[in-house]
C-alpha cells in the first residue's frame, strides 16, 4: 500500500493540472514501514521527452540524482515515481510498463479537461511482464 501525505498529494495534482494537456512525471520520497509506503514529499520534474508529450514521459535522470540525494539527506527513500494521463483513465500502459522499474510504486493520476479526475498505482513485476495495482490512500480518500 501507498498512502501519500496531503502536501505531497497537492504538489503531485498541482503538478499534473499545470502540465495539462501534456503529460507530467515526477518522484516520490518517504518512508517504508512493513508492506505500507508513505510518501511525504512529491518533487515535481520536467518532462524531456522529445516527441510529443500528451501521452509520453521522460524523467531526466539529473532529476533522479537529485531526488536519491535529497531522500538520503532526509534519511527517507525514493518511493516511486508518478505521472499523469492527460484526457485518459488512470492505468498502468504498456509504455509505463516497459520503462518501470520493480519495486517501485507508480503513481497513475488522471486529468480529465483540466480536472483532477482520479488516480490509481501500480506496481511492476521484476520481469516488466506485468503490474499489480497497488492499495493508495491520498488525503482527501482516507476512510
């Protein structure tokens, strides 16, 4: 499970709506605690991908030294990454699932017409084969 905290899930939104109608990345730091995840900070990153960007991703990987640095000097982890699906349900597609890494959560939020519209994680086998849904809790679905 992953639950993210109220700060971190508004900069992963904001960042989502802000990069519509393209597609936005971005990494997740915090804790792990047994099978539960929690992600305290979200640290939004530019999208390089080259071609068109309304459904493709490209994490700079200067943004993912940065990120490991920063969650080490926090004495946290790098949790995942998460992205948007501008116009699109949140799923995990075949593109995420070639270019995921396992272990890490992956965070799917969906933006419909510049809205929030849902989000769902997921969480890739060591093969790249397939990807488990994954429990989220963000702060406004806490039960």
């Amino acid at each position: 499970m992953i639950r993210i905290e109220r700060e971190a899930w508004r900069v992963m939104v904001d960042h989502a709506l802000a990069c519509f109608p393209k597609e936005c990345c971005g990494i997740m730091i915090g804790a792990v605690d047994g099978d539960t995840r929690t992600a305290s900070q979200a640290v939004p990153c530019a999208n390089v991908y080259e071609g068109d960007q309304k459904d493709r991703f490209q994490l700079d990987p200067k943004d993912q030294v940065a990120a490991e640095r920063k969650a080490r000097q926090l004495g946290l982890n790098v949790l995942g990454f998460f992205h948007s699906h501008p116009n699109e349900d949140a799923y995990f597609s075949a593109t995420d699932l070639k270019n995921s890494w396992p272990w890490y959560s992956n965070v799917v939020v969906s933006i419909r017409d510049g809205r929030f519209s849902g989000a769902k994680s997921f969480i890739a086998s060591e093969d790249q084969a397939s990807a488990a849904p994954e429990e989220l809790h963000y702060y406004d679905s806490e039960s």
